[in-house]
C-alpha cells in the first residue's frame, strides 16, 4: 500500500492540479487523518508519486498554509497546524470539502499520550474554591515569586521526587513550567550552540526539538531492551567528548524499556568516567507505585532531575520539578528568569496542595487503575502478537513484521479510523528508523474504542488492507 492511500489520481481534465491534492490534505487533516504536529511528505517524492512537478506540491502546500491547515519551517518541511487542525468542528470541516467525497470512519487517537480523566477535573474546582476564600494567600499568589518558585512549593516539590528515591533538599529543586521547560532550561544552561548532547537513538521528540531550536549537535546512542547499551555510551563519550546526556531510564518513551539496577551502575559509572553531565526525565516513572531509584541517584553532582504530570494527571497543569546539583541551581534559575520570570504561583500552589494533602497520590492511583483496565484489554486483543509494555505505561511498542514498513502500516491504520506514531518520529538524526509504532492506550475514549483500535491493528497485522479491517471484537 502506498504511504499517502488516502491521495487523489490527478486526471486530464479536472481542475487545477495543485487544487485536487491540496484538497486531499485538507479531508485529511480535517478528519484527524493526518494528526497535528505531523510532518508532511517531502515536495520531490510525493511529486514522484503523485507524477507532479515539485512546483504544483509547493502550490498545494502554500494553499494549505492559507487556509491556515499547515506551516512551513524553513530548512525543516512542512508541518499540519497544530490549532486549527484540532479546533475545527467535524461540520465545518465537511463543508470544506467537496460533494461526493468519501468520509472516513470515526477516529480512534491512539497517536497522542494523554492521561485519562480520573476527576482532576473536581480537585481543581475543590482547591481553586478553598483558594479564593483565602484573600490574604490569593493576593499573594497574584504577586512575583522567586525565579525558582516559593520555598513551600520547592518543599512540595522535593516531598513528589523523593517517592522516587530521590532525597534531595528543597533548596536543590526549581519549580518550573512542565518537565519540557525543565529540559530547556537545562540545557540552556549546560550547553552552547555546537555542544554534543547523547540521548538514546530512539527518545523523546522534546529533546529533538530543543537540540534543533538550540543548534546543539544531538547524537543517538544505540539501545536493546534494557535501554541505553553501556559499550556504544562508552564509545560515544570517548569518541565525541559529549556535554551532556539525556535519557529515561525507567518506562522509556517509546520503548517501555527499564534499566536494571545493575545496567545503571554501569552507565552511571560511564558518565562519572567522562564527566558527562546526565538529564534524567522521571515523567513516566512518576506513575509507579514505588519507581526504581533513578539513575541521577549515583551521581549526585553531575545530574539533574526532570518530573512533571503531563502523564500522571493532566497535561494542561504545568508545573514540573527539576532537582539540579547545588553548583548549578543559581545558573537556572537565572535561565528560568529571563524565560518566563517565574512559574505561576497559583498553578505551583494548586499543586502543592495536592502533594501535601494526598490528592496526587490519590490520582495517581486511578490513573494506574485506568492503565490495567487497558493493559487488560490489550493482553486480550493482541495475544500473541510480540508487543513490548510495562507495568504503569500507558504506550505500547510495536515492532511491525515482514514485510510491513511503518509508514504504510500507520497509513493503512489511519485509511481505517485509526491514529498511531511510527518510529521515525523518535529517531535521532540520519539514524534508521526501526519498523515498529507507538500505540497510546489512554488516547482512546472509551474501553470499547480502544479494543476497537487495537482489533483493526490486529486485523492488519494478520491479514494485512484487504482484510477488510473492520472487527466485530467486543470485551
């Protein structure tokens, strides 16, 4: 199957040319096809395929920009627009498109890692209320803070990374805005256009983005089941002499992967050897119950910590933790600065009170809940398929077999109503991409969307587009 299924045949004929395809993206990314954030096809192959010229895709293209359904990034491709793309209702995109045209089944979003609701929604009315009667604690709240948040926030804040093992002082925790604004502020820090940052070969798209942003040269480090490989980080460090290395030791994102203890002895003892600082992100080990010690634990002056509830609670609160080693609190703190000033003090102070008062812990409990409801359902739906997950995940990891390619198999998913992330969005630099998907349980609405998503997976796996797809599989 061709990676774009979904693409016209450009007839004599019909109208112009770069109307017809730019019209087939706009279905597509109308009808959440094509997700937001996605990369389009580069200009030259999809003129191959299409039997264009490059000049009728960049018209297409630059009609899409226009109708405000996709941005170019110069040197970088062409992207779907991130607010359109979402906030455009199901009827105003049908009546963009044209009489005749097929619709595609409902969409199940099993692409975006999301939380479920697990009535954070009721905590935040509840603590917002008990604010607002606090005139004297609301006025403060509305006033500047310290660069690296209010003491009692940074104690609330040291209280969440020590469930995870980690000791540490308030006085060598910052409060930021999210665990992405923690890792740029590190790396403002740390590092200067041209420096070389580690991180495993396939991670986290934030550490890509801000290596680009950041002109840092970012170099992938080869990884197995455990995560990253001890012998390929000891080439790397001897080889490039790197500043800094980022990874995710525990519930690795994509691959679900977790280190041993005796794995983390020895890249600890690797960086410790080369006095390469590390950047631990903790977001996915923040779900489990007890986390395994983290990795920044054995090199307390060369680390910095990372923790936020993007994935635990709610996306949309954004607060984040970031311990750092007492020589460099000041130098991010002046960072943070003259980045945002300050983490709002009314969000910091929502959660605090949520650390303090058992409420996070309470959340996290359902939100495990929630992931065994799904890890159940999947155990069930893909028996017998070599998936890889972890206990408190919310993702699986999908390596796709022969002769399957992971464009096509999200392509032929996404032709039947159902929304995955290849591998090539978490690869580093040139390196090869490996055939497999991300499959994010929570994205689905409902226990009976999910193994509706999951069934039309397996469907395609076994049987491939022609199977018909759609499944009849009800838990």
């Amino acid at each position: 199957m061709a990676m774009n299924a979904w693409l016209p045949r450009i007839e004599a004929g019909s109208d112009p040319k770069y109307q017809v395809i730019a019209r087939a993206f706009a279905q597509a990314i109308l009808n959440g096809q094509l997700p937001a954030g996605e990369k389009l096809p580069p200009h030259r192959s999809l003129a191959s395929e299409l039997h264009v010229t490059t000049g009728t895709i960049s018209r297409a293209y630059a009609e899409l920009e226009r109708q405000g359904l996709a941005n170019a990034r110069v040197g970088d491709g062409t992207y779907v627009a991130q607010a359109r793309a979402r906030e455009m209702s199901s009827g105003a995109a049908h009546g963009m498109l044209r009489p005749g045209m097929p619709q595609p089944p409902a969409l199940i979003d099993l692409g975006q890692n999301v939380p479920q609701s697990t009535g954070e929604a009721a905590a935040l009315s509840a603590t917002l209320h008990e604010i607002a009667n606090d005139e004297r604690l609301a006025a403060e709240l509305l006033q500047y803070a310290p660069e690296a948040g209010s003491m009692r926030h940074r104690l609330a804040g040291a209280a969440w990374l020590g469930r995870a093992g980690s000791p540490a002082s308030a006085s060598r925790v910052l409060v930021t805005q999210g665990a992405q604004h923690a890792l740029a502020s590190v790396l403002r820090a740390v590092a200067r256009p041209g420096d070389t940052v580690l991180a495993e070969v396939v991670s986290y798209p934030g550490i890509i983005a801000l290596a680009r942003q950041l002109r840092l040269h970012l170099v992938g480090v080869e990884i197995d089941a455990e995560g990253l490989v001890p012998a390929a980080l000891e080439l790397a460090c001897k080889s490039l002499h790197p500043r800094a290395i980022f990874c995710v030791p525990t519930i690795h994102n994509p691959t679900t992967a977790t280190m041993s203890s005796e794995r983390r002895d020895a890249v600890a003892a690797i960086l410790q050897r080369h006095g390469v600082l590390l950047i631990e992100d903790l977001v996915p080990a923040m779900l489990l119950d007890a986390p395994p010690e983290p990795l920044a634990t054995r090199l307390p002056d060369q680390s910095f910590l990372i923790a936020g509830l993007s994935k635990s609670v709610a996306p949309g609160l954004r607060v984040g933790y970031l311990q750092a080693p007492p020589a460099w609190c000041s130098k991010i703190a002046a960072v943070i600065r003259s980045d945002c000033w300050m983490t709002a003090p009314l969000m910091a102070e929502v959660v605090s009170r949520w650390i303090e008062n058992g409420e996070m812990e309470r959340l996290n409990g359902l939100q495990r809940a929630h992931i065994e409801t799904q890890h159940e359902v999947a155990s069930e739906v893909l028996k017998g398929v070599a998936y890889r997950h972890a206990e408190t995940s919310s993702h699986l990891w999908l390596p796709l077999p022969e002769p399957w390619r992971a464009a096509e198999f999200a392509a032929a998913l996404r032709h039947e109503g159902v929304l995955v992330k290849t591998a090539d969005s978490f690869v580093i630099g040139r390196n090869a991409a490996p055939h497999a998907i991300r499959v994010c349980m929570t994205g689905a609405p409902s226990r009976e969307a999910l193994a509706r998503g999951l069934s039309i997976i397996r469907t395609t796996l076994d049987h491939g587009l022609e199977s018909g797809m759609a499944s009849s599989y009800a838990p």
